[in-house]
C-alpha cells in the first residue's frame, strides 16, 4: 500500500499529503524565506523567496469532448472555441524540484511562448513573506519539542538533517506540518519547483503574471488543520521514514506517466479526511482557477495557466469545467521530451 505524509486537513489520517502538496498546493511551497530560518534563501527578480521549506501544437481533433475521467496521458492541453482567434493552454504541474518533472514535452515550451499571458495558482510577487512567515509559526509559547516529546523531537531532526539537511532547532517554533513537507520533500527544496521555473520564465519573456488564487486563501485551508492532527502526522512520517521516501518516489513516477486520472483517484481513494475534504481542497479551487481563466479569455488575450496536476481531472476538474462552459478542450500529444538542463537553461 502507498504511504502518504498524511495531509490531514485530518489530512493526516491516511490522505496523500504528498500528493496535496504535490499536485494540488503551489507555490505555498516558496513561502518560507532566510528571515524565518536563517538559512539563504534564493531570489526571484530581485525578491527574496525560500524555497518552501516548507505545477501543440498537435492535438487529436476528436478528443475535445474527452470523458473528464478517462483523459489522454498528457499535461497539456489546448483551450479553444468561444470565438478564440488562437489557443490558449493549460498545463498540470508537481510542486517539486526532480529533474523528471522538468524533462518537459517539446510542445510545452512551444505553447508557452506563443501566449500573451501567464497562470499560476499564486502569483509569486503578490505573497507577503512576513504575514505568511507569521501564519507558519506555532502559537505563542508553543514549541514542536513540547508537542512532540524529547524522543520524537529527536527523531525528527534525525529525519530531517538527513533528508533537507536542516537542524530541527531552526524550525522549533513552526508547525508541524511544515515540518513534515520539509523531510517529505527533501533537498529538492533547495531547488525550483516546477511552478516557480514557468514564473521566472514568464517574467524573462515579460509576460503578465497572474494568480489565480490568494495566498491567504491556501493558508486558511492549511490552519484549519488541528495540531493535534498536524503531530500525529509528523510523527508517523519519522516512525515510517522510509516508506514515507518511498511513496514520494511513486507519486513523481506517476506523474512521470502522465495519467491524471490516477494522480486524482489516488487522492480521492482515501477518504479519512471526511466528505469535505474533495470539496474544500479541490473542487472549489478547481471553480476558482476555471473562473479565473475564463476572465482572461473573454478579454481576447491568450493565456499559459500552470496549476497542479490534480486540479484538471475528473467530473469537477477544470478541463470538466471549461468543457462545460463552451470551451473546446483538446489533449496536446508530443513523443519528444526535452532534456531538465535543456529546459533550465531557458531561464539563465
């Protein structure tokens, strides 16, 4: 069976929290700066962003009208119709810094500068460090030693030295479940994210930026998860440390494949967050970014919009809802795939 930090909005009582993270939570990913660690942090165009220590030209014509939960294995897709004079695109990212998920179809870059305009779930120059800095932090006269206990304290900075490489004692003030991303994810924090390449990217080529949703919004999701849940988490991720790695590794193979429908299968499987957990995390995120896309096609510009994976699947997802709303929705198929170094270069 897969293992899952579990994101437990009870997230974490058998959820993907990796996958949450992954495939569904963006740029939260970049929030954590060097003023809240101490650490060096990297810079976006001038602003300092840590990487959260914590997503043509050939379509097949007959795919428009593609069952929302039988979709081609693709991450990109052509948007078209509605008196559109030329495509517009979306792409389904994995919030990691692998070289696999850089290793881009040759379409993808294509497609991306043919477009006036860039998406993504959070517009990385509109965050404001300091109020999500404080939003991470514990409450006042709480400490992650104190919630886990001088063993699993311990534990988890074993944990967490070997697979980030941090002391724990800079994070003792932060909740846990930022804890658990950061050995979760690893020393690819030290490295972009997908997400934040299409960023850099777009502000290279000058295109406009524009987020789809509000870093708030994102955060008000994550604080509602209980502490208590947040520890029970964070302790099962460092008791099971390496099938926790394990299950990391199969999330990125397959998002490797490409087959959307089972990255969201694999999130709706587990059901321990309750009924609301879909609605509140996916669905009605998914409403906001298809809204959001929207807006910018009535406008007559044409758009590159990079979410996680697990937002354009299903009856609910994104590709549904443009769909629904008049859009054609075509898969954009490519046997050729850029090499990561190739694909990095374009922003050097």
């Amino acid at each position: 069976m897969r293992y899952y930090i579990r994101r437990d909005l009870n997230i974490f009582d058998g959820l993907n929290f990796r996958m949450l993270f992954l495939c569904a939570f963006a740029p939260l990913r970049e929030l954590f700066s060097s003023r809240i660690f101490g650490t060096k942090g990297r810079r976006f165009g001038g602003e300092e962003h840590l990487i959260f220590i914590f997503l043509l030209l050939f379509s097949l014509p007959g795919m428009a009208q593609s069952n929302p939960d039988n979709l081609a294995h693709t991450l990109l897709w052509k948007i078209s119709g509605k008196g559109a004079k030329s495509p517009s695109y979306l792409y389904g990212t994995m919030h990691t810094g692998d070289d696999r998920v850089f290793a881009l179809q040759d379409s993808a870059l294509i497609a991306f500068d043919s477009v006036n305009e860039f998406a993504m779930e959070i517009n990385m120059d509109s965050i404001d460090n300091t109020a999500m800095a404080s939003e991470m932090r514990l409450p006042e006269g709480q400490t992650l030693k104190q919630l886990l206990g001088d063993a699993d304290y311990k534990l988890a900075g074993k944990c967490l030295m070997k697979s980030a490489g941090i002391p724990i004692f800079l994070l003792n003030t932060i909740r846990p479940i930022y804890v658990s991303v950061l050995i979760t994810e690893g020393k690819q924090n030290k490295r972009d994210v997908l997400d934040t390449y299409f960023f850099k990217l777009a502000k290279k080529e000058n295109k406009k930026i524009i987020g789809l949703e509000k870093a708030e919004d994102q955060m008000k999701l994550l604080m509602g998860i209980s502490l208590d849940k947040q520890v029970s988490m964070l302790r099962e991720g460092i008791h099971d440390y390496e099938a926790m790695k394990s299950s990391m590794e199969e999330t990125t193979v397959d998002y490797s494949d490409a087959d959307l429908n089972k990255l969201l299968r694999e999130t709706q499987s587990d059901t321990s967050m309750g009924a609301n957990f879909m609605e509140d995390f996916i669905n009605k995120r998914n409403r906001v970014m298809a809204n959001g896309i929207e807006r910018v096609l009535r406008s007559g510009k044409t758009l590159f919009t990079a979410v996680g994976a697990d937002h354009l699947p299903g009856q609910k997802g994104v590709i549904s809802l443009l769909l629904k709303d008049g859009y054609i929705v075509n898969p954009v198929l490519s046997k050729n795939f850029l090499e990561a170094k190739d694909v990095k270069r374009r922003i050097k």
